[in-house]
C-alpha cells in the first residue's frame, strides 16, 4: 500500500493559506455533510464519490484535502493520472488549525 502513495505531492496544512492567495483552488474530497459542518474559507466541495462528475480546469492549481488525507491522496492519484496539476494537504482537516466556515 505505501507504493501506491510514493510520489504524492504534498504540503503541510501551514502551507494552505499561502497556496490560495496566490489563486490555487482548495478541493474538499470529503462527503458533503462534512463539508457542511466545516471547512476552509473558498474551499469547494467535490466528494471523492462524484469526482469523475466535475470537469476542473486544467490550466489551474489545485490543492486536496479530506478529514485526515486519505480520500485526498485517492483523488491526488485520480487527478494526476487525468494530467491535472494538484497537491495534497497532509494530515487532511484533523491537522488543520486556521479558522472553519459553517
């Protein structure tokens, strides 16, 4: 299982606030009553169930996040494999520590 999520690129929760104002979209992959009871400013919700359903723009940078980083790195491979450019959040929201919108 380790091979499976070798080359994923990540960055540290810390990192997040930096990498959105510089215009890369936040993809919440986690389910939608998740979402709704908290998640990050500007971030949009995408379950990883529907993520085949949504047409992303390829010219933009993305960040993954989940609950704890798993769904994330499934939606990472997905993604990269489709020649998206995205990046995982590590540690998902358990490890996230700025402010939640309800």
């Amino acid at each position: 299982m380790f091979e499976l999520f070798k080359k994923i690129k990540s960055i540290s929760p810390a990192e997040v606030s930096t990498e959105l104002k510089k215009g890369t979209q936040l993809i919440d992959v986690r389910e939608a009553h998740e979402f709704q009871n908290g998640h990050i400013k500007g971030a949009r919700n995408i379950p990883l169930s529907k993520l085949g359903e949504h047409v992303l723009a390829k010219n933009k940078k993305y960040l993954l996040i989940c609950q704890s980083g798993m769904r994330s790195k499934k939606a990472y491979k997905i993604l990269n494999r489709a020649n998206y450019d995205v990046t995982n959040v590590n540690g998902g929201m358990r490890a996230w520590r700025g402010k939640i919108k309800k």
